[in-house]
C-alpha cells in the first residue's frame, strides 16, 4: 500500500516536471523519507525521479533536453491507443497522460520542446547526465553503492 | 552508449504506469477541467498520476479532448470573420443595389470632375486661409507701428512743451475744486498758492507750465465770448489750467459763476524769458 502511494506521488512529480514546472520541496522531502522502506527497484524509481529534478533545476537547454528524453521515454509506456490521436501541440503544453502511449519518434519529441529534430546527441548526451545524476543522487540518499541494475547503463555497446 | 540505461528507464517507466485497479475515478466535470486547464497545479497533478494509471479514465480523457476540438474547431468555423476584399465585395454590391434606389440625377457627377472640384476647392481654401493670415499679420503690424509712432509723439511733446502726459488721468471734481479753494483762502502769498494749486493739478495729471510766473499778477478785461478755459488758453497756452485761474481768483470772484464781458479778473503778468 505504501508503495503504490509512493508510486502515485512519484507519477504526480514526473507530471510536473514534464510541464516544466519546479516539484515541491514537500513532496520531494515526503518521497525521500519513504523511500527508505521500498524496494531496490522501487529506490531506483525515486533516484531517477531525484536526478531528473536536479537537472530540471538547472533550467535552459539541459531543462529542455530533459524534458524531451522524459517526454519520449514516458510515451513508450501506456496504451498504444493513444498513437492514433497524436497532437504534438497537446503534448508540448501537456503533462504526463498527455505523452503516455503516444509512442513518439526521437525527432517528434525533440519537436514538442522546439528544439532541432535532428539532434540525437542531445538524446545521448542527457542519458548520460541523468545516469551520473543517478548515481551520485543513490549515494546521496541512500549512501551505500550503487546497485548493479543501475550500473548496466555503464556497459557501453 | 547508453542504450542499456535507456532501457532500464523505459523499464521504469513502464513498471511505474502499470495499471492498478482504482476503487474511485474523476467524473466528467473533473475531467474537462483538466482539459481546459482549468485546475490547481497541485489537484492537476494528482489527476494526472491517476490517469497515468487508469487506462479506462485515460481513454475517456481522450475521447472528451477529441469532443472538446471537434466543438472548438465548430465554433472557430462559426466565429471566423469573413475575408476583408469579401466584406468590400459585398459592402459594393450593397451600395450598388441602394444606389438602383434612388431616383437617378440629371447629370452624373463623374468621380474625375468630383475630384477636380474637390481637390481645387482645398487649394482655394488654403490659400485664402494664407491670405487671410498675411492680411490680418500685416494690419497687426500697421496697428503696432502706429501705436509706437503715438507714444513717440506723445514722447516728443511732453519733452518739447514741458506738459507730460494728461492720457489716463481724471479732472478734478467740483468737490475737490471746492476743497482746494477752501485751503487756499486761507493763503496770503500768490506764490505757495500757486504750489499748492500746482501740485493739486499735478495729481490729477496737468502740470502747470514752469515758464510761468505766478509771483506777479495783472488784472485781465474779460471780453465777450470769454470763458475760464479761453482766458487760461490765451494767458497761459493751456485750457485745462482754468481751475489755476479760479483760484487765483478765489477772492474776487466766485469760481462756480461765468465770466461776465467788462469784468477784471488777475492773471499773471508774463512769462519767465518772454513777456505775455
């Protein structure tokens, strides 16, 4: 029960940041002492959502960058229903249930925060940000290593 | 590359939207107010974690937002206004109907001659508007200059007889004539009542003339036709210095009666550098 609760206060920051706006310090401090009871993989669920605040407050490009890879990622999950009613508009100025399920394109996503379609290495560059962030947010939270799950992203193709 | 940790977010993403089966859901009004933008940040965001998990609530959110843009696109059809060169189209077929009308004139004013009449009528206009501005400037300028030669005339005058200015300056009263006769009465010496007559007259703007000697009087024959202001005009050049005459007089004769032709009054004797 304490994790669904904690999942839904998590699902109700990443809509936040997702429209661009600052999470409250409340719900952050909130998430942060229930954290601790959850399990490894719901604990990553949290560090990711704590890196992706950190770098939004950072604000300008790597706030923008953000907010596309969020936007793409989010949009593979959920119904693919929602493809069929795609409005790049509605994204742009939508939070969450807006790109879930939307399964967008790179590009289509980059497009939705006006930033150059072509630009994959923005994709790369803020993956790589983001599992940094991971990693040094774990150690802040949690203080001991770093799980080998989140570690995976390290083993480069 | 980061392919690995790419795919553990998408994991985690997928794993957090995993739906759960919610005991309540928002009504419809909820919903639109979502749509429309219409809710508290906070509120919005605790929806959207809801939606993010409700697969039955995301799909009526979608089908409400596509209601919501059907209705919307209806509306802007209906509101749109029409194209300007349209509304000129129309705004001509209008005015050519009302134009059928009206009773035809005589003769068609064509718009060329319209023009020509108009357009000469505005240069008539203006320039008679520039005329009448350069007539009116140019009285105003006649009218300063000769007011500037007046008060040099007056200038002149005052300096060459030695009388300044009487413009602007009252008579003296009957009364005040009276009070003055009084005072000098009681005077002996023609001389202080000539100063004191003088600097009476000179309040009221009349100077008595300092080429005249009042230390010496003469009897004067009153002829017929004379007045107090002929008499003051041959004995003394000026008409207005009659109430000095009166006063001088004081004892012989009552200034308020007339002079009587064969009567004597005193006059002074002459003027200083030139005998009367």
């Amino acid at each position: 029960m304490q994790a669904e609760l904690v999942r839904e206060a998590r699902l109700a920051l990443w809509d936040r940041i997702l429209r661009g706006e600052e999470p409250p310090s409340e719900e952050l401090s909130y998430l942060k002492k229930a954290a601790c009871d959850l399990s490894d993989e719901d604990k990553l669920s949290v560090v990711l959502l704590f890196a992706a605040a950190e770098i939004a407050s950072r604000g300008g490009p790597s706030q923008r960058h953000l907010i596309a890879a969020l936007r793409y990622w989010f949009s593979q999950a959920g119904s693919a229903a929602a493809r069929e009613h795609l409005d790049l508009e509605e994204i742009s100025q939508g939070g969450l249930p807006e790109c879930l399920g939307t399964h967008l394109r790179w590009p289509e996503a980059a497009q939705t925060i006006g930033i150059s379609p072509n630009n994959y290495m923005a994709l790369k560059r803020i993956t790589e940000s983001l599992r940094q962030e991971c990693v040094r947010q774990w150690e802040k939270l949690f203080g001991g290593p770093v799980p080998l799950a989140l570690l995976r992203g390290e083993q480069d193709e | 590359m980061n392919k690995n940790f790419e795919q553990k977010i998408a994991e985690v993403f997928r794993r957090d939207t995993t739906p759960i089966k919610h005991t309540s859901h928002p009504d419809a009004a909820t919903l639109l107010a979502y749509i429309g933008g219409d809710m508290p940040p906070e509120r919005r965001a605790r929806l959207a974690a809801h939606l993010a998990t409700c697969p039955s609530c995301q799909e009526r959110r979608l089908e409400l937002t596509e209601l919501v843009k059907a209705e919307v696109a209806q509306l802007s059809s209906h509101c749109q206004l029409k194209p300007f060169t349209e509304l000129a189209k129309n705004g001509r077929g209008v005015i050519a109907t009302v134009r059928k009308w009206l009773p035809q004139p005589q003769w068609q004013l064509r718009p060329v001659y319209l023009t020509l009449v108009s357009t000469g009528a505005a240069v008539g206009l203006a320039l008679a508007l520039v005329f009448s501005l350069s007539a009116n400037r140019t009285a105003w300028h006649r009218l300063e200059s000769l007011e500037e030669k007046l008060a040099g005339l007056e200038t002149q005058i005052t300096l060459s007889l030695g009388i300044p200015s009487q413009f602007g300056k009252q008579p003296p009263s009957p009364r005040e004539l009276q009070a003055l006769l009084d005072r000098t009465a009681t005077i002996e010496d023609p001389w202080q009542v000539a100063l004191l007559v003088g600097s009476f007259l000179n309040e009221h703007g009349i100077l008595l003339d300092e080429r005249i000697d009042w230390t010496e009087l003469t009897a004067y024959t009153v002829q017929p036709g004379d007045t107090w202001e002929s008499v003051a005009q041959k004995v003394l050049n000026d008409p207005s210095l009659w109430p000095l005459l009166c006063v001088v007089n004081a004892k012989l004769k009552d200034p308020t009666e007339k002079l009587s032709p064969g009567e004597t009054i005193l006059v002074p004797a002459r003027q200083l550098g030139s005998p009367l």
